[in-house]
C-alpha cells in the first residue's frame, strides 16, 4: 500500500486520550479503522479531516477500478 493510499485523522477516545483513526484504500474499498476497543470523540475540525482523508480514498478507490 502506496503513503497515498493512507490517511491518518487525529481524534480522542472516551477518556479524552489522543488517539488517531486510519483511513485506507484495500482492493477497491475504503477501510477506517478506530482506536481498538474504543469510540472516536472527534472535534468539528477532526471531522473534516475525516471527510477529506474519505474523499481522498473515494478517488484513490475510483483509480484502482479503471
């Protein structure tokens, strides 16, 4: 997996603990993985970070089916 295939988005988990959510590309399909066993608290800003990284991944999914 190419560095342009992966994103990192910052977040904190329950207990306010900097933590960080990957967004990648596998065979076509975005994957998000979250912090193991946790839910992601994400800010306003951190949100849209998340939304650029799935775009980002939208594209570089679109690129692989051609």
């Amino acid at each position: 997996m190419g560095a342009k295939d992966e994103w990192q988005v910052s977040c904190r988990d329950i207990a306010s603990r900097r933590r960080d959510m990957t967004v990648f590309v596998s065979q076509g399909h975005i994957v998000i993985t979250v912090p193991p066993g946790e839910a992601a608290v994400l800010t306003p800003l951190e949100v849209g970070r998340l939304r650029a990284a799935l775009r980002d991944a939208v594209v570089s999914a679109s690129d692989t089916e051609t």
